[in-house]
C-alpha cells in the first residue's frame, strides 16, 4: 500500500503460516497481522473482512499492488452511482513480452466492463453490509472471486463500479506456464465450472491446494 494513503484504512493481513518474511514485512509496513483460523483464500479473506470496522471491504492479493490515489478512487467510484461493490478497471502483469501484457490488459478490461466479471486479481471492493447479506466468500478451493461477482450482480441488479485504473499484479504464473497455456486452461476451468464439474477437482488441475 503506498504510504501515503493510509489514511484512516484498516490493513489486515491474513497469514497461513507462511515460511517467508511475509509477517515481518507486513508488521514493518504497519499492517495487523492475523494468523489464519482455517487456510484457503476464502475463509482467510472472510477471517479479515471481520477483524475489520470499516463501512467499505477490499480485498488485495499478496502479489498485487495498490495505485497511489486508491482510496479516493474507490470513494468516488461508490459513489458515482450508488453503487455497493467495484473492482479496478484490468491488471497490469508487467510481463516480459509487453504485447502479451497488453492484450491481457484489454482483454480483462473488455470482460469486466461488458460481462461484469471481475477477478479477485482486480481488487474486488464491497460494502459491508452487502458482503454480510450475501454471506461473504463462500468456502471454496478456487473460483471463490467468480462466486463472489456473479453473486453481488445478482444481488445488486447491477455491475461492478470500475475504478478507471489498472492493478499492478504479478505475472509469475503467466511467466511460468506461457500466456496461451495459461488463458486456455483458465477458459477451461471456468467451462468445466459452468458445467457443474467437481470444484476441488477444478481447483487440483489448477494447482491451488489448501495447506
């Protein structure tokens, strides 16, 4: 988070035990630190949402970075239309091939703004009263963000409030497995998904796997 937008924001960090200098760091940096009740993204992510007080939740991946601006951003996004959850406009990977980081980009942007759904990669945000009504993240292996956003359109009639900024996020896995392998196995977890396939199945092909 840059430093100067603290502000009034509450920082919690939800750590699964990890081996690295993640709690020390986070410590430096001025966030609370929480040891994880039960490992897995979505209940550490609903773990934290409790811990905190504020009226607005969001949700940031270890491995992505805040823009200088954020809060003010996402205030005004909010309330622009009355709106009850949003998300950052598209992901900046900062790849090595940049024309692959540039058509992730766009093709991100294009599927949040027409399709309205964003991942979690994208710094989903949300009042706490809807996250409370919907029942926060529901306690899945994977596509936990998918369920998420398909819930809150549903719930709010209505599509995410885009923050007109791109989300600094790490490109590792892109990197690691290459950029079609990666899109074309994404597009199809979320086909086998759409056809009711077995969802730690999805999240074993995946590679996510709870501690």
């Amino acid at each position: 988070m840059p430093p100067d937008q603290r502000g009034d924001v509450e920082v919690i960090v939800v750590d699964a035990d990890s081996r690295d200098a993640t709690v020390r760091e986070a410590r430096r940096a001025g966030a609370s630190v929480l040891r994880a009740s039960t490992p897995g993204r979505a209940p550490q992510m609903n773990q934290g949402a409790r811990a905190t007080r504020g009226n607005v939740l969001l949700f940031l991946h270890a491995d992505s970075t805040l823009p200088s601006g954020y809060i003010q951003h996402v205030d005004a996004s909010l309330k622009r239309r009355d709106a009850q959850w949003g998300c950052f406009r598209s992901i900046d990977t900062g790849l090595r091939n940049p024309l692959a980081s540039f058509l992730i980009n766009r093709a991100v942007a294009l599927r949040t703004k027409h399709l309205h759904k964003p991942y979690g990669d994208q710094c989903i945000f949300v009042t706490r009263k809807t996250f409370n009504d919907l029942g926060g993240y529901a306690d899945l292996p994977l596509l936990e963000d998918v369920d998420l956003a398909s819930r809150l359109a549903t719930h709010t009639h209505a599509g995410p409030a885009i923050v007109p900024l791109d989300l600094k996020t790490s490109g590792r896995r892109w990197e690691t497995l290459g950029v079609i392998r990666t899109t074309l196995l994404n597009q199809y977890i979320l086909l086998r998904h759409a056809m009711g396939a077995d969802i730690h199945h999805l999240a074993s092909l995946y590679g996510r796997r709870r501690a």
